[in-house]
C-alpha cells in the first residue's frame, strides 16, 4: 500500500485500510473502490491522506499503534466522557455527577497492553484514516503518542498510567467553552482567544477531585499550554515550575495539532512539524524532550511518496529506527521519471550519496528538514 494525498486520489482506486467514524465503526473497508463522490466526502471530513492499494506496494505493511477494538473502546470512552462534561450543568441539577476516572483508567490500561508489546515503536501518523470529531481523535493521538514517550523515558507502569491519563484528558476542559467558538473556522477576537484560553483552568477544576484520576493528571490539563520562558498560558510559569509530564503533553499536542486537519489550515507532515517544534527548542519545550521525541517520530512514514536528489521517485518502505532521517525506500522510477519494471529497495542509511529532496503533498512538493 502507499500513503496517497487527497487531492491525488482518484475513483477506481481501492482502500489499503479501514476508515471509522467516531464511534469506531468501520464506515469504509480495505478493498472499497473510491468514487468522486466518496473522494469529495473524505475531503469534506477531514481526511487529509488515504492509503491505497498499489501493486507495487502491496507488501508493505503499516504498523498500528493500536488494535481496531482498542481504538474503538477508547473513542467510544472518550467521546462519552466528553458528552458527558459538555451536559454537566444539567447532570449537575439531576444529581447524577458524570464520574469518568473508573472508565478512563480501563481504557488506559487497553492502551498501554497495546503499546507495551512493541517497546521499540515510532511515533506513527493516527490521524490518516478516521473520520471523527477532533477532540476526540486528538485526546487518543495525545495519550498514545504521550505514553510512548514515557516508555521511552524509562517511567514506571504507575508514572506511564498518571501521564497517560493527563494525556487522555489535557483539553477536557474544553466541554466548557462554546461551541461557537471551539468550532470558529477563522481567527478568534481576542475575546474569544481569551476564553479559549480558560480550557486550562477549567479541564483542572474539572479532575482535581475525580475519583481514579491522580491529582498530577488534572495538572496537567492545567499546565499543558505552559512554555519554559514563561510565555504559556494560564499561569505563565516557566522552566521547573512545569511538571515534566505537562512539558511532554505541550511537546505532543503541539505536534497532533500541526499534523491534523483543521477547517482553517491543511495538516503538516511529520518532518514539517518536527522542525516547527524545534524552532522552539530551548524557548518553548526542553531540547532534551525534543530530542527523543526527534528519535521516537517517524519523520517520513512507511507509504509516503518521495522524490530523490537523483531524479528519481520512490516510496518509504520501511523505518530506521536507529536513524529515522534515513528510511528504507522502495524506487519506482529511473532519473526521467520513467516507471521501473523492477521497482528495488534501497537503504538510504547504507546509501549516503542519495537523499530525500522533495515529499510529494499533492498540490505542491515541500522539501525536508535536513537537521
């Protein structure tokens, strides 16, 4: 299969995976043949790549993250949470306070059994193939992506179930803020940025006496918009004042939101957002985090088109891990863009004279970060 922009796709082109709704149904399966019509609804939705099935490409595999009942389980449990907070003032009146913490710890659990049968796993696009509400796929993508790093970082299972958690829930507060203005398509009056602001202050206010939901986990929804110079919203505290899991939650949800589609602004790719977070380094997030976050994300992920310093057009076929830089890339074509008969894989860490020049988006091609 191979990863296929949007804009790029084409009716008689056939699904490589599924795409779910929100509430983790499958809504479209491997093997169905896209139409315009289907194309334009993908795109109307949110969905910014599509994986295609391709001769050439047939073998390969993209790992999941997660498995299709763990994701299900968790976006149901999320969006109930969610849906749960928004109606609070009314469950408020009726007695019946919406306690999440017992179902978010289950969930979490799901999460972690997943993550931990592959320790050594890249931080992987999740974003490509689900149709749903954006709050609620960024949550999952937050606490995934969140939790792999703590693995990485050596944190206990306890440590790994409290930032999983922050991670879950960093932007409940957002249940709190009009949908008017959480949903706005443009840019927000400063009124409304300051409201927006309060999802912060809010999502705490919300957690701090949860039952099952660790005190350290409210804080982070507190703090995750908090930058080491003091620059973060809502307390402008800096350096130490920021507990290290708000740092790794701030690192990720920038990165997820970079890397989403939004009404107003097309999704980036890995290697577009990585740079971005690094022009912060030292600023806004701690160089250390964001070096094993560097290490941890899948720069150019299994399926992407790219094109050579040779002329030349291929497609990642598969991750160094040891040096995510230089993937393993299937070639397609020769110099002047005619297809091989043979396409051949190519080790771009054993190959050094070769590089990636250009990824292909659809509309345009962006060159690399080359840092």
């Amino acid at each position: 299969m191979r990863m296929m922009p949007i804009s790029l796709s084409r009716p008689g082109m056939k699904l490589a995976k599924k795409i779910y709704s929100d509430d983790g149904i499958v809504l479209l399966a491997e093997g169905v043949e896209l139409t315009a019509s289907l194309i334009r609804r993908l795109g109307e939705c949110g969905i910014s790549f599509l994986y295609i099935q391709d001769a050439k490409t047939e073998d390969l595999v993209i790992p999941e993250l997660l498995t299709d009942e763990t994701q299900r389980r968790t976006i149901q449990a999320i969006r109930s949470a969610f849906r749960d907070f928004i109606d609070l003032p009314h469950k408020r009146k009726s007695g019946n306070y919406p306690y999440v913490g017992h179902k978010m710890r289950q969930v979490m659990q799901l999460i972690m059994d997943d993550l931990s049968r592959s320790q050594d796993a890249m931080i992987m696009l999740m974003n490509l193939h689900t149709v749903d509400h954006y709050l609620y796929k960024h949550s999952l993508n937050v606490c995934v992506y969140t939790t792999l790093l703590g693995m990485a970082r050596g944190y206990t299972h306890e440590q790994l179930v409290t930032l999983g958690l922050g991670a879950l829930l960093h932007d409940i507060g957002k249940t709190q803020i009009s949908m008017q203005v959480l949903l706005k398509p443009g840019a927000l009056t400063a009124y409304e940025f300051d409201e927006m602001k309060r999802h912060t202050e809010r999502g705490y206010y919300l957690l701090k006496d949860e039952p099952n939901i660790p005190l350290l986990a409210a804080h982070c929804a507190y703090q995750h918009h908090e930058r080491i110079n003091g620059s973060g919203y809502p307390r402008g505290i800096k350096g130490d004042e920021i507990h290290d899991y708000a740092k790794w939650i701030g690192i990720v949800d920038s990165y997820d939101a970079m890397t989403s589609h939004r009404v107003y602004r097309n999704a980036m790719l890995p290697h577009q957002a990585v740079e971005a977070l690094y022009s912060g380094s030292d600023i806004l997030y701690d160089t250390s985090m964001l070096q094993l976050f560097r290490d941890k994300v899948a720069i150019y992920p299994i399926g992407l088109t790219v094109k050579l310093n040779t002329g030349q057009s291929a497609v990642v076929s598969d991750i160094n891990s040891t040096c995510v830089h230089r993937p393993v890339i299937r070639v397609l074509t020769d110099e002047y863009g005619m297809e091989l008969k043979s396409p051949f894989d190519m080790d771009l860490s054993k190959n050094l004279n070769v590089l990636i020049s250009k990824i292909e988006l659809g509309t345009e091609e962006i060159s690399p970060i080359t840092a």
